[in-house]
C-alpha cells in the first residue's frame, strides 16, 4: 500500500485529500496539521489525522524504516527548507538574504516576508485541476516554458550555488516529492561552500531559499 504524508490540513491540503483518495483506493494518507479545527473538517474523509505542526512532524517521523512513498507540502512554508534547518539545527544552517538583483533572472518573482522568493511561469491564477501537461499550458494553449525545476538548477547568481528539489505531479493540482530527494539534499547542503539557494519546483511553479551551511 502507497502512503503519502499530506503536511498542512488547509484548502491545498483537504484538496490534496480528496484528489489523491478518488483517483488510488489503495492509498493511507496522513494528514498533518497543528491547527485541531481545520483537522475537523478532515472527518470522514479518507485519511488518518495527525496534531502536530508539519516540520516537527517529519523531524520526528522521517527515519529509515518508516518512510512514506511521498510527501506533499501544503502549507505557507518552504517546508524543504523548514526540514533541512531541523536537521543542522540554527548553529549548521542559517538563511541568507537574497538580493532582488537576482529578480531579473527569474519569471514573475515575488518576495516574501520571510525573505523567500515565489516564481511562477504563469502571471494569470492557475486552474486547481491543472493535470500539467508536458508540452503546453493548460490555460494559453501555448508550449510550456522551460520547466522550472531545471531553469532553476542552472541558476547562476554571484556565488550561489543552486539546490532544487523536484515537485511531481500526484494529481492535477497536488505535488509532491519523495523522502528520498530530501535525504540526497541535506548530503549536498553539507558539501558545499558558500552560499546557496535551496529551492522547491514543479513544471511552472518555485519557490527558493538562501541559505548557508556551516561547517
């Protein structure tokens, strides 16, 4: 049986629930949120309900022997990031500033106010049943620009270097990765020197941290 760990019990959370439930019946599904009430509105679905803030959750339960199949964030955090920073701890890892210099290498950027930098092929909302097809946008009909996940990893900006973990599609509109990719980062993030920029992808959608690690 597949498991998928759904970290976030929001709107992208409860829609991931009800996607990835209808299209796989053989499927355990964890849905993880700190909030009690939005895991409320969780029962009766096809779901086993977890109270636990997301991060902590897979800093605690992300160990060999006990790893799901995959993982979809869905929640307002870079939760790549969150994960990494749990397993250096503060003293290992630390954010870095990201100058908007780096705005005009990237399609539609948008800063948050945490420092993260959201990129978007798409400066139109996206339909929630996107089933992102390999040649084309669903929306304009015209081909698909160079896949983010790839314009991101060849991303070249003073001396950063680039980290990009892959979002793949597990239905239209939901996007996850496996626990795998997370453990063959945290391996990359202590070999390199010097500042970085630690992103989360899809086809069409990003959105990337600076980080350093020390050594």
């Amino acid at each position: 049986m597949e498991t998928i760990w759904i970290i976030g019990a929001g709107k992208f959370g409860m829609r991931a629930v009800t996607s990835l439930s209808r299209r796989h019946k053989n499927l355990k599904i964890v849905l993880v949120d700190q909030d009690c009430e939005k895991l409320d509105r969780a029962r009766g679905m096809a779901c086993l309900t977890v109270h636990s803030d997301g991060g902590a959750y897979l800093e605690t339960h992300l160990k060999p022997g006990n790893l799901p199949d995959w993982i979809v964030p869905a929640l307002p955090v870079h939760l790549v990031w969150e994960w990494c920073l749990r397993q250096l701890g503060p003293e290992g890892l630390t954010r870095v500033n990201i100058s908007a210099e780096i705005d005009g290498q990237l399609p539609n950027p948008m800063h948050g106010s945490n420092g993260d930098i959201y990129v978007s092929h798409a400066n139109f909302i996206c339909p929630v049943n996107c089933c992102e097809p390999d040649d084309i946008c669903t929306v304009t009909q015209q081909p698909r620009k160079q896949e983010m996940f790839k314009l991101l990893a060849k991303l070249r900006f003073k001396d950063f270097s680039s980290l990009v973990i892959q979002s793949h599609q597990l239905a239209p509109g939901v996007g996850g990765y496996g626990p795998e990719a997370l453990f063959s980062l945290l391996k990359k993030i202590k070999g390199i020197k010097g500042p970085f920029l630690l992103s989360t992808a899809c086809r069409c959608h990003g959105v990337i941290t600076g980080g350093t690690h020390k050594r």
